[in-house]
C-alpha cells in the first residue's frame, strides 16, 4: 500500500520519563522549519478515556484544545513548538479505543464475530493513527506512544505499529528514544539497557530505525558503533540526545545530530532547504541573556508537581522572554496561607499568580492572596479559579457579602457570587457539565486587558462548570471590579480587572494553554510588564 501522508512513531524504552514528548515536538518543529506541514499525536496506554478525571498529581496538568479536549499535557508541547492548534484527534488513550470498540460491537457492527484485541482492537488503533494523515492537510504525523516498551498495557499499540511499518513499509518509521547510563564506579557509559530494550521491540516484531540515546555525556564513535552494530541500525542513525539547560534547546541539539535529515532520507522525502529557525534562535537569545528579572508567587494546591501547572511555567517563560526578563517562580501552597502568615509569605513578591483548581482543599489560602494582591497594589492574575477567588474576595471586603462564595464550595451561600448556570444543573456525567474548548469574548475598550490584547474580539480555551452570577454584576460595577469581556453569546462574564489597581486581572478562561514560542500569550506579557514596573 502506498499512501501520500508518512508516519513516525516514537517509542521508548529502559524508562519513562525521558522526553519522548519533547524529542516528537523538537523532531516536528525541525520538519515544520525545513517546509512539510507535521502534526503530533500521542497514544496513551491508560484506560481512562481522558485526562480530564486524574488528578494533577497523577498526570501533571489536563491541557485543553480549541474543539474542547481534555488531553495529555504533552500536546502543550506540541502546540508551544509548532504554534499549531492540536484537537480531539490529537490524543487517544486505550479507554477511548476499548470504549469506541464495545460500543460497535453493541451495535453488531462486527457482524457477530468474536471481539479480540487482534484484529478488533489493533485496527481501531490503526484507524485513530491515520484519522490525521487522511485529512489531507499534514505531509508527516508523528505519533508518540505513552509508556514503555515491555509494559503489558502498551503491546496493542506497537503491535498496531508494527502492522503498520508492514503495511505501508517505506511510509512508516520507528524513533526508538533509549537512555544510556553512565556508571560512576565503573567511570563509562553502559549500552546494555539500550541494547535489551531494542530486543524487547524486535521481540515484538519492530525494528527501530532510528536510536535517541538520552545521555548525559557525550557519546564518542566507538560507542555509537556499538550501538549500531548490536541493535541494526546505520551509524548516522544513532542520535545523542544530552541533557539541556532548557527544553527549547533541543530542536537545535536534534538539528546538529541531524535527526530530521535522517528521518527525511529514510522516508525517502527531499531535504528541500535547510530548517528556517531563526525567530527560534532569537528566543533562545533572549532566554538566555535577559536584561532583568521578577520574583512572581504561583498560588495553587498542587505546586509539589510543578507539572500541574506546566502551561503557566511555560507561559511565564514566554511572556519573560517577550519582555527581556527571567521571570522566577515561587512555588506557594494555598493551603499554608493563611491571615497570620500571609504578609510573610507574599512580601518581595513582584506579582502575584493564583492557580486554576477544582475543589474545596486550600481555598481561604487563594482568598487571603488575592486580598493582599488587592490591597497591597500587587500586580494580581487569577486564572479560571483564581478568576473566582477574586470575584468572592471582592464580594466579601469590599461589597461587605460576608458570606459570599461559590455554590460550588457553599451550596447555600447567601451571596451565591459564583454558581452553575441552569442548563447544566441537569447534566450528571462529571465531564459533561464543563465548559470545554473555545468560545468567543468581546472585550471593553480603553481597558487593560483590551490594550494587552490590542483587539476587541477574542477567543480563548475554557474548562470549568461555574460562572459568575450576574445578579450582581451592577453592584460590583459600581464598587469598582468590572466585566471587561463576555461572552457575545450568552452574556457571560469572561474577564473581570479593577481599573483604580496597577494590574488586577481575572480570567474565567485559561490563557495559557494559548501561550507558544511564536506568540507568547498577550496577558502573559503584559502581567510581567506590569510586574517589571512594580519592582522599579
């Protein structure tokens, strides 16, 4: 069979966690600079049918797409190195595939045949793989697939790779990301686990093409012939992938390995030019030489995982970056605030971050942020939840709604400030009653939020089921806490800023699955603006 899109897919072995993510993004954002139009997929091994469910502490952050997907935090990746959209079609996990399966065999679409994971299972892989492909709009799909190679949830999925690589042959390619351990007793680098792991994939009937080896020397020829020699494949195709000062280095890294011209050689594709990365390289420029920098507090309940919120550290590396500054979080739990410790806490501080979040757990410590944010003259960003915090802090101190909360927290608030819109009290499935994906906001003008965005008329990703109740809209009007964008739709208020304070922004949406390399995210850039000058 021959087909018009190539597949790449990427594996990995010995352990997690070696950056099979960035590897696919960096390998993408190369093919992308030399002209071919790429996307990036990820096949998670997990059954449940999305991330939307785990708690960050399992799986760092849900990222969300523009059609309203609730995804791996790898496709942040892909969307910051490409500065491409991604959507439903761009993460698949196992539950999703047994889920899709089931409900035709309920259907009796297999006519009555036994249900097993060959072919039934395997062929529904199959298709999700080359639903991106057959859009006619990428000329290369990479596909990452989640875990490692040996684990007993995986084997449908690299079995469906190597029908594949057997299907459309030279159409199809195997990255095989490896570590190459470096034993300090024995002072060398060892390539056994590299080498059993390679076994384990030929076990299951795929030869890798290509090696990533992740180390933290250098590998020198006589070991790169080694390599090569006990795991069949050509030498150039052994690629060194050292530890990097920032995951934005590697694209360069890969492009001196020339990871990309092999890949193009084997799947018989024309280099066309060399990668055009120079926009890339001047970020990197200003990455590394900034002129200043700010200390901004993080607010949240799950800072113990950094990747909770690895969108926002992402953001603020890129709206520090648009600014010539380095921007250094501190990492703050909500629930060690309190009003006893929270002068000491937040003091020093250039500006002020209060994290997205569901649930009760380390609430009154994000109020008691926001009110010192408030009345301190802190540059403040509340984001979705933290967009919340605000609206209820403002509500208690300075409307005098003692009681006022979220009927999220306090059904039987008297000042239900935050609550859930009618039309999805009805709705039981926990991931139904969100608002998920992309929706339209009209901004005020002469705001500070409309000049930080220079337009009137945005879109931005939501996740979340509670609104702001307009029912006191007018009173917080006039007390000074103003809609800045609704929803030209429904009326809803999107964005919230109190014009008499430096920078104080609320956003029910999240700004920062938005924020990529290319365009670091507007509020981004304009909350440490505001920081920078607060500092001086």
């Amino acid at each position: 069979m021959s087909n018009s899109t190539k597949y790449v897919f990427v594996t990995g072995g010995v352990t997690s966690s070696l950056g099979k993510g960035i590897i696919s993004a960096s390998l993408a954002k190369l093919l992308q600079a030399r002209g071919y139009s790429t996307t990036i997929q990820k096949l998670d091994p997990y059954i449940n049918i999305d991330p939307g469910t785990l708690n960050p502490y399992e799986h760092g952050e849900c990222f969300v797409t523009d059609d309203g997907a609730e995804t791996d935090l790898d496709l942040g990746h892909y969307e910051r190195f490409l500065n491409v959209p991604t959507s439903q079609a761009n993460n698949v996990t196992t539950g999703r595939i047994y889920q899709s399966v089931i409900e035709k065999e309920r259907k009796g679409e297999y006519l009555g045949k036994t249900v097993q994971i060959i072919p039934h299972i395997t062929d529904e892989i199959k298709e999700r793989i080359q639903i991106l492909g057959k859009t006619g709009k990428f000329d290369i799909v990479i596909t990452e697939i989640g875990g490692t190679v040996g684990d007993i949830e995986s084997l449908p999925f690299v079995e469906a790779v190597r029908q594949m690589m057997w299907e459309f042959e030279s159409d199809c390619l195997v990255v095989h990301l490896t570590l190459i351990p470096y034993l300090s007793a024995a002072g060398e680098l060892k390539t056994k686990p590299t080498q059993h792991s390679v076994k384990q994939l030929l076990e299951l009937g795929v030869q890798p093409d290509i090696l990533c080896c992740r180390t933290e020397h250098e590998l020198d020829l006589t070991i790169r012939k080694k390599i090569a020699k006990f795991c069949n494949v050509s030498m150039n195709a052994v690629i060194e992938s050292r530890d990097a000062e920032s995951i934005y280095d590697v694209p360069l890294l890969m492009q001196a390995e020339e990871l990309d011209k092999v890949v193009l050689e084997k799947l018989g594709l024309p280099s066309k030019n060399s990668p055009e990365l120079g926009k890339w390289k001047e970020f990197l420029t200003r990455l590394k030489n900034p002129i200043q920098e700010v200390n901004i507090g993080l607010v949240g309940k799950y800072v113990e995982l950094k990747d909770s919120y690895k969108s926002i550290s992402e953001a603020f590396i890129h709206g520090g970056v648009a600014n010539e500054a380095r921007v250094n979080v501190k990492w703050i739990h909500s629930e060690s605030l309190t009003k006893q410790n929270i002068q000491s806490e937040l003091e020093g501080l250039d500006g002020i971050l209060v994290a997205p979040g569901f649930g009760s757990r380390g609430i009154s410590g994000k109020i008691e942020a926001v009110r010192f944010a408030r009345e301190n003259k802190v540059p403040f960003f509340g984001i979705c939840l933290g967009m919340q915090c605000a609206v209820i802090e403002f509500a208690r101190h300075v409307l005098g709604y003692e009681d006022a909360h979220t009927t999220e927290i306090a059904e039987d608030s008297k000042y239900p400030v935050i609550s859930m819109m009618a039309e999805q009290k009805s709705i039981s499935n926990m991931g139904g009653t969100m608002r998920l994906g992309a929706y339209k906001c009209q901004l005020k003008p002469n705001t500070k939020v409309a000049s930080a965005y220079n337009t009137e008329s945005i879109t931005e990703r939501h996740r979340h089921r509670y609104e702001f109740n307009n029912d006191y809209l007018e009173a917080f009007e006039k007390a000074g806490m103003i809609a800045t964008g609704k929803n030209p739709e429904t009326g809803l208020v999107e964005v919230v800023e109190i014009p008499e304070h430096p920078w104080f922004v609320g956003a029910q949406y999240h700004p920062e699955y938005k924020s990529t390399v290319d365009n670091p995210h507007p509020l981004f850039v304009a909350f440490v603006k505001a920081a920078i000058e607060f500092k001086k």
